[in-house]
C-alpha cells in the first residue's frame, strides 16, 4: 500500500510539473519523474497479473468443445509459444491469410475450443472473451521477452501486405491531416512527455513495435497491438478499424518487419 501511494505521488507530481514550470525545462523535468515511476512500478508490473491469468486460460479446458489451447499452433508448431510472437503478422496456409497473435488465437479457440469465431471478433476490447483474449496474448508474449523480432517475409501475401501498411502509415487524411509517420516517422519527436519512437526504421527499438502488449500506466490498462492501433486512428480522428481488419495486420507486418532484430521487451510499461 505504502509502495502504492508513493508511486501515485510521483506520478501526481510529474504531472503538475508540467503545469507550473512550462516549456521545455517543465516537459525534462516531468519525464525524468515519469521515467522514475515506471522504474518502480516495473518492479511489480501488473502485467504479471494478465500473464498468470493467460497461462491458466491456455491449459484450461473451455468452450462448447471443451478443449484447452495446448495444442493451438502459432506457427512453429502446435503448443509452441516460445517464440511465436517474434514471427507475427505471418501468412497461415489453414486459413489462406494474414494472421496476428489476436487473429490466430481466435482461430485456435473457434477449432479447438468450439466457439463462434465471429462472435469473438465482434466483442468489444476489454469485455467478456476480450478480457481472456488480452491475458493469452500477454502470456504468449511473455514467453518471447528478450528475444528478437524476425517478421517473415517469405510469403507473397507477406510482401503485399507490407507495401499496404507502408502505403497507410504514411496516408495523410482525416480532419487534422495526419498519418502514422506524423507522430512516429522521425527520430526525437515527443508529444505529452511522451518520447515517439521512429517506427521507419530498421532496426526498429524495443519501445515502439517491440513492446506490445504492454501495461499503460494512465489509465491502468493493459493493452495490446490491436487495441494500440486502434486508439491511434481514434486520436488521428479517423474511424475506428475493426478488431482485426486487413489494415491493421497491414500496419503491424510494416512496423514488425522494420522492427526487425529489436529485442522484446513485452510486457512493457507505458504513459
């Protein structure tokens, strides 16, 4: 508890830092306590919480089929997560498409486990299967932390769908003219104290691409790519992408292939 408040405190602080001081000396200062929060705060990530409940969601016997996910394959074999989210958005033959980690688990729950596939994809993020979805991802991730990114490109569809998300990272539209590449396409750019990765390049850094899911510390949420991705088109004042539409895997094989190398520092800790 006493841990708790402290963080809290320093979080408080950073954030009227801002506020009193003004310009740049206000915006260091206040990154320097926010960066000094999430130190501490990593030392009990909650993001454990989600890994634990996701390991026990991975070996529980659920749905209509009652069936556990230990046989779910990735993509480097059935049950094998170690690694598996290294090699994602990749080309699966069984489906014919495009999948990432949040796409691929619906396949292996609608298969294995005998739940509506569609039904999973139209769930609002956060509620019901969402929840569970959430913890598997955070604990097949997990299993990959400290390892290094290696998105293929061996498929025909992998190359396509690289030029799509290249192609829609750097669209300029909306009310405000924006694209992806206006926050997030050159190096030392920061907006809200928040430091912006550059996402173009390659080796991409373990804070953009390479860090997902991760705990957001703002709003006590833990956040996957997809929903990371589908907060930025809310911010850009786009409409919001479908949970697992074409553009999404899109953007995530361009970002991932550019993140190429960058080591997993998933589950990280975010503003």
């Amino acid at each position: 508890m006493k841990k708790a408040m402290a963080l809290r405190q320093i979080f408080v602080a950073a954030t009227l830092t801002a506020g009193v001081l003004g310009g740049a000396h206000a915006q260091d200062a206040s990154a320097d306590a926010i960066a000094k929060y999430r130190e501490m705060l990593a030392d009990g990530n909650p993001a454990e919480l989600f890994e634990m409940k996701g390991e026990e969601l991975w070996k529980q016997k659920r749905g209509p089929k009652k069936a556990s996910l230990e046989q779910c394959d990735l993509g480097k074999g059935p049950g094998v997560i170690d690694g598996a989210l290294l090699e994602l958005p990749k080309y699966f033959a069984d489906t014919g498409r495009i999948q990432d980690l949040e796409t691929r688990l619906i396949t292996c729950m609608e298969t294995l486990q005998g739940f509506n596939g569609e039904e999973l994809l139209n769930t609002s993020y956060g509620k019901d299967e969402s929840k569970n979805m959430i913890a598997l991802v955070t604990y097949i991730a997990t299993a990959s932390k400290g390892k290094r990114f290696n998105v293929s490109q061996a498929h025909e569809q992998e190359r396509n769908m690289y030029e799509v998300g290249k192609r829609l990272f750097f669209m300029r539209s909306g009310p405000h003219d924006f694209s992806c590449a206006t926050c997030h396409g050159q190096d030392g750019k920061r907006i809200r104290l928040q430091d912006l990765p550059n996402l173009t390049t390659n080796p991409g850094d373990g804070v953009g691409f390479a860090a997902w899911p991760a705990y957001r510390v703002s709003n006590g949420q833990l956040w996957t790519m997809q929903k990371r991705l589908n907060d930025c088109y809310r911010q850009q004042r786009f409409p919001e992408p479908k949970f697992g539409s074409d553009a999404t895997l899109a953007l995530s094989i361009y970002m991932g292939v550019n993140a190429k190398g960058a080591e997993s520092a998933i589950p990280a800790l975010k503003r």
